[in-house]
C-alpha cells in the first residue's frame, strides 16, 4: 500500500473522479457508451469529464457529441495543444448550454508529422484555435480553410510553442 507522498504506479495512472459531480460523471459514462465504436478512455481533468479518442476520428466524435440531443455539445470553449516532445496532446473543451455540462476531448498527433482534421467546418471558432496551434506547435489541421498565420509573420521560422524552440536572450532596452 502506498502512503499520500508516494503512490503506487497503478494509483497514478488511474483518473482521480472523486471531483466530478454525478451529473459530470454520468454525462462522461454515457458519452463513453455513445462512441464506444471509437473506443474513448475515460478521464478527469479535476471536476470536468474527459474521452480520449484516436486523433483519426475527431470529427466523426466531434460532430456526433455536438448533434446528438442527449449531448448538444454545441459551443467550441477552446482548443489548444500541449507539447509532451515525442507528441502533441490537441485539448478540445466542449460545453452544453442546455446540459450545463462541459467535456475535454484529447487526442494525441505524432511529433514526426503532427496532422489531425479540422473542425472549423463544426465551429466557426475553431478558425483562430487551430490557426494558433498551427503558427505556435506546427501541428496541421486537414480541411481548414484558411491557414494564414495568426500570430506570427510570413517569414518567421520554427514554432515557439514547441519546448525545443530556442528563444535568443531577451534584452530590454
């Protein structure tokens, strides 16, 4: 048995739930039995419910969470991206207005060749999400329809969101 310093690796890979109310966890376990042929792993990201599904079938999860009317997850809070070195880890936070329940869908996207679909065509507010990942991390989106940087300019080079970017030393004058 482990004491509260030190768990054992069972205990830290298994999500902590005991933050989700019933109503989170029992929206999470329906989702979860709504897109089983997807396969989602369950998660938590403190008090907000989270799948995670294979990076191939975002739209398709995506579009049937934001349609079905058990779900009507119908507002794009955020999406971003975290670098884990080897891999990129897309952050979808999805909210019901009519549920008043919010939903973490990550994917994971390979380092080598960092491509996943956009779903810009599903929520407008995607457009500027994904063109921000894409000018900061490098990570692609398929279909978007418009992938002029957002922030940075034309000619600049590399992305600065990436942990192996090199920032020069700053110099205030």
């Amino acid at each position: 048995m482990a004491d509260a310093h030190n768990p054992t690796p069972e205990e830290e890979t298994q999500p902590d739930y005991s933050y989700l109310s019933a109503e989170s966890m029992s929206f999470m376990e329906s989702a979860k039995d709504a897109l089983t042929e997807f396969d989602p792993e369950l998660g938590a990201m403190r008090d907000i419910p989270q799948l995670l599904i294979s990076s191939e079938h975002i739209v398709q999860v995506c579009t049937s969470l934001k349609k079905d009317e058990i779900f009507d997850l119908e507002l794009l809070l955020c999406l971003t991206c975290v670098d884990y070195e080897t891999y990129f880890e897309l952050v979808y936070f999805l909210q019901s207005l009519s549920k008043e329940q919010t939903l973490v869908i990550k994917c994971i996207v390979q380092y080598e060749s960092p491509v996943i679909s956009s779903v810009t065509p599903l929520w407008p507010a995607a457009d500027w999400y994904e063109r921000e990942v894409h000018d900061l991390f490098g990570v692609e989106f398929a279909g978007h329809p418009n992938m002029a940087p957002l922030l940075l300019y034309d000619e600049f080079e590399g992305y600065p969101g990436r942990k192996e970017f090199q920032f020069n030393e700053y110099q205030e004058f």
